[in-house]
C-alpha cells in the first residue's frame, strides 16, 4: 500500500510483479551479504530511498531499528548537509550545518499493508521524538536500547527545560557537544 496524504492506495499488479522480481534479484545478489539479523526486506527499502544521500552498508544497518519495542520505527535517520549520518560519537562543527533531515522508516512487505496499530506506534513514537521536553531515559521500558540511542542523538536525553534556548524545534543543547545545529533560527521553548 502506498499512502497518499489520508488516502491509502495498493499499488498496482504490475508494480507487484516489478518489485517482487527486482527484490528477488536484489536478495540473491547484494542481499546475500547482509549481516544476520537485518530484515532483507527492511534493508532493500531503505536502500532505496537512501540513494540520493552519500551512505554505505555500514550508515544503512546502524540505523535500522526493526524489532521488539522499535515504536513502529525499522529505521531512522539523522543526516546532515545530505552526507553526515550522525551517530552518538559522531563530531560536528555547527557553523558548516546548512540542512538537517531525520527520515523515519516503517516497512511492511507482502499483503499485511499498514494495520492502524502500525501507524499509532509511528504517531506516538513522532511524538516522544519531537517533545523535547520529554526525557528518552523516561522511555526506557517503551523503546529498545539502540533506538534510544539514536534518538539521544537527536534531542538531549535529559530533555530541554523551559526556558532553554531551541533552534528549528531542537535544542542548542547548551554544553551537549553533539548539537550540530547551533546557531540556526532559535526560539525560547515556553
């Protein structure tokens, strides 16, 4: 299925038949590397739509979150300037940040589509993600350990107090040493 604003279409047969041979060409020839444990299917999808930005094996499997407490996310991304896959270790000077993107991924293969369920964890993952306010160290028991540490290096663990200074809904992180954001718009959280 694909969505399309609020309207979900399914696509096409033909579109069915395409995918179908070009991910069994795909799986028995690039897809045969994969590091055990990664869903083919998750990887092939988000290797597609990965193709623009400047990433490898290494940047697509760090970031897939599929499994038990993933809040409805297989993978997510923070990428900067179109190149920089940020993680918890990497270093980034924030005067040279221009754009700032964080893709989130739900992939469903076959016929199951996107039950509502699958959307809501996606809903309310968005929000835990965004509210800057909201602590990831309250969210333990929600989210498995790697995909709380993805999001730590999208908002501080602590979360943001009022008062605190945000650029363009993320936080100038005071003394965090990871913000690359710095310096952008700011606004005061209220």
């Amino acid at each position: 299925m694909i969505a399309r604003g609020r309207v979900a279409t399914r696509m096409s047969q033909n579109d069915l038949v395409f995918l179908d041979s070009n991910f069994k060409n795909w799986n028995e020839g690039r897809g045969a590397g994969l590091k055990k444990g990664i869903d083919p299917f998750v990887y092939y999808s988000v290797e597609q739509f990965l193709k623009p930005y400047d990433s490898n094996d290494e940047d697509i499997a760090y970031d897939i979150t599929d499994g038990p407490n993933d809040g409805g996310i297989d993978a997510i991304y923070f990428i900067v300037n179109r190149s920089t896959f940020v993680r918890d270790d990497t270093v980034i000077d924030h005067r040279g940040v221009a754009r700032v993107r964080i893709l989130l991924f739900n992939v469903k293969g076959g016929n199951e589509g996107f039950r509502m369920i699958e959307t809501d964890k996606f809903y309310f993952f968005t929000d835990d993600l965004l509210d800057l306010g909201r602590a990831t160290s309250s969210m333990t028991s929600k989210y498995h350990a790697h995909l709380i540490q993805i999001m730590n290096t999208i908002k501080p663990e602590s979360g943001v107090k009022s008062g605190d200074s945000t650029v363009g809904g993320a936080s100038t992180c005071g003394s965090w040493p990871r913000c690359p954001w710095r310096g952008l718009v700011r606004r005061e959280i209220p």
